[in-house]
C-alpha cells in the first residue's frame, strides 16, 4: 500500500471552518439550521477553534497541526489517525473521545479529560482514482519532540494499549484504571501521576521517572522498567500487618479519649510517618491537635472529623475525605492533597489564647484539583504552593495569602484579589 500525501486532503479556511462549528453548535442546541460538524481528510492546521462546542465531531485522517483547541469541548469526537503535532487541548474535554492511531507528538493537553479515551493504534486506507489501496499516514519530522504534554490530565480508564508515549510528560496525571498493556513509556515522566489498578503489563518504562506515582492494584507483569525511578512510590506493599495496625487503632482510640476529656483521659497519639490506610474509618472522630507528620492518609475518610491544632505537615493525603472536616488551626505544610475533597472544611484560625489565633498552614503543598468549595480559608498561608485546577468555588479567602502560588486553571470565587 502506498502513502497518501497531504496535498489529497481538503484545506479549509478559518472562516469556512467557524460557520461549519456554528452549524454543529445550533445541532446540539436544538435550534433549526444545525448539522454534525464532519472534518475528515480536511486540513485545519493552525486555525483557531478554542472554546468550541465540538463534541462528536468527526475529525477522522484530518491535519490539525498546531491548531488551538483550548478549553474545546470534544466529547465522543473521533480522531482516528489524525494529525495533531503540537497542537493546543490545554483543557479541553475529550470524555470518550477517539484518537487511534492520532499523531499527539508535541501536543499539549495538559488539564485535558481524557476519561475513557481511546488511544490505541490504528491507521486507515483510502482508495485512490486508479482503485489502489493507499495508506494514510502523516509524514513524521524526525527534528520533532515526539513527547506530548500531558500534566494533570484526567486519563482515568483510557485505552493506551500499545500507544507510543516516550518521552511524554504525564506528572500529575489521573491514570486510574488506564490500559497501558505494551506502551512505549521510555524516559516518561510519570511523577505524582495516580496509577491506582492501572495495567502497565509488558509495557516498557525504561528509564521512566515514576516517582511519586500511586500504583496501588496497579499490574506490572513483564514490564522493563529498566533504569526507571521508582523512588517514594505508594504501594500494596506498604500495607501494615496485622498487629500493627491494631497498635495504631490503639493509639487513635487513646488520643480521641484524650482529646473528649481535655487530657484528663487517654494519651496524645505520636503518628509520624505512619501507614494509616488500613485503620477503621477515621470519618467524624475527636483528634484535635493530632501528631502526624509525614503520615501516608492516601484515600482515607476523614469526614467531618475533628483535626483542629493538627500537625499534618507533609502527609500524603492524595483522594483523601476531608468534608466539613474542622481543620482550624492546622499545620499542612508541604502535604499531598492532590484530588483531596476538602468542601466545606473549616480551616479559619484556631483561638489558642485570649486574642490570640493560629492560623491554619497549606504552604508548599501539592493541591492540584483539589475541591474547597465552600471552604473557610481566611487568614490561611497558602503560599509557594500548586492549586492547579483547584475548586474554590464559594470559599472565603479573605486575607488568604496566595503569594508565588500555582492557580493554572483554578475555579476562584468572584471577586478575588490575591493577597500580595
């Protein structure tokens, strides 16, 4: 089979391409006029379509080299074997959408959803004027990046069975349940990223940095993983047996009474740098001014509980339930809260003294889509940390201090003005 080129494929300008996109968007609001928006074998390469409403458009073989989708909606689209060297789909939502076979090299889809997302291989072919079967394939440059930028993209039960993704940047990334059976992840960034009942069997991580990375439940078999950074990883093989972990079901149970009987009863528990994934529900329990810095808390339930006056410091608290939890007063610094659900959390500052408060600390923490909505943040330090794509809707930050902090795609309360 011979290779079509792209001079068989229709270029479209701006303007023909908008008033296509406008058709397509009256279709999906119900109004008269509206018809499916269909690109295939088109090149839109370096048009403008961010913050279009494109899902299930059909895009199948087009050429959509640096075109800017940013902030698109492209739901359900089909990409199969498209074209999209260094194009722009900084978050945009691809929930379901079909890129086999697409070419992604350079592209930058950091913030994206790419939930359930099809990247398998895949190539088409076309008939040509003398009734020959040609394949198409876009022609690679080989002076390209071939890494794509994937930061905290939601890629949670995407298809990537066989996809080639060395050298792609996946740092922070939500990868749960994601097929990477035989993947090319060589020299992959994979730090932070939630690869929690992830199946990377056979797939190559030769020199990949996975530091950081969840890979709880997550499938290994024959997998290079070569000169790869493994360092700091969270893992089944963490667990605490089981005496352990009725030693700290103990301690948790002294420090409650401690705290209900104002130190009367009980004992201050010392939880630092435990394990604390496989104690009872945490959820609605007394444990004011808990020690427990560098404590592994990833995907625990802490509803409602009573954490005021905590030391929290560098826990890794990725997932966690914090809803309506008090947290005034308390020292976070340096924590995972990743995807942490942190709605309606108090953590106004904590009255220690006669005119006297403590505010709360989230200094240096990694906070990347995590939820405050309705959260109270006054008075809180919240400097030098990343809130990407974080949700403060509906949270009070008066006299937050927001200095040098990350707030890429944050949902902020308006107005809001940042603390200098």
């Amino acid at each position: 089979m011979n290779r079509v080129p792209h001079t068989h494929l229709t270029k479209m300008s701006q303007k023909e391409v908008s008033a296509a996109i406008g058709r397509h968007e009256m279709l999906y609001s119900g109004r008269l006029g509206g018809a499916r928006a269909r690109f295939t074998f088109c090149d839109l390469s370096g048009l403008d379509l961010a913050g279009r409403n494109l899902a299930d458009a059909n895009f199948t073989g087009a050429v959509l080299e640096e075109t800017d989708f940013t902030g698109a909606r492209l739901d359900s689209a089909s990409f199969f074997s498209a074209d999209l060297r260094r194009a722009n789909l900084a978050k945009a939502q691809l929930r379901r959408a079909d890129l086999r076979g697409a070419s992604l090299r350079g592209a930058n889809l950091i913030g994206a959803d790419l939930f359930e997302a099809d990247f398998r291989e895949g190539a088409i072919a076309r008939m040509d004027r003398d009734g020959n079967l040609r394949l198409l394939q876009h022609e690679l440059n080989p002076s390209e990046l071939p890494s794509a930028m994937l930061n905290s993209a939601n890629l949670e039960r995407a298809k990537m069975t066989g996809a080639m993704a060395a050298q792609a940047d996946f740092t922070d990334a939500m990868m749960k349940g994601c097929r990477l059976t035989r993947a090319n992840l060589r020299q992959a960034r994979l730090t932070g990223a939630n690869l929690e009942n992830a199946d990377l069997s056979g797939c190559d991580l030769t020199g990949a940095d996975l530091s950081g990375a969840i890979l709880l439940g997550a499938q290994l078999d024959f997998a290079n993983t070569h000169g790869a950074n493994l360092s700091h990883t969270l893992s089944e093989k963490n667990e605490p047996e089981f005496e352990e972990t009725q030693r700290i079901e103990a301690m948790l149970t002294a420090h409650s009474r401690w705290a209900q009987s104002e130190g009367r009863e009980g004992k201050v528990a010392n939880l630092s740098g435990l394990d604390l994934r496989r104690v009872q529900s945490l959820a609605y329990r007394m444990l004011t001014a808990l020690i427990a810095p560098g404590a592994v808390l990833y995907g625990v339930n802490l509803e409602g509980a009573s954490l005021q006056g905590s030391n929290l410091a560098g826990c890794d608290l990725r997932s966690a339930c914090l809803h309506g939890a008090d947290l005034r007063g308390v020292n976070l610094s340096g924590a995972k809260l990743n995807h942490a659900d942190l709605r309606g959390a108090n953590l106004s500052p904590l009255l220690i003294a006669a005119e006297r408060l403590l505010p709360a600390r989230l200094d240096n923490v990694e906070a990347r889509y995590a939820d405050f909505r309705g959260a109270d943040l006054r008075r809180v330090r919240m400097v030098v940390s990343d809130f990407a794509y974080a949700n403060f809707t509906g949270a009070n930050l008066r006299d937050t201090d927001m200095t040098d902090a990350e707030l890429t795609g944050a949902k902020l309360p308006m107005p809001f003005a940042k603390s200098a």
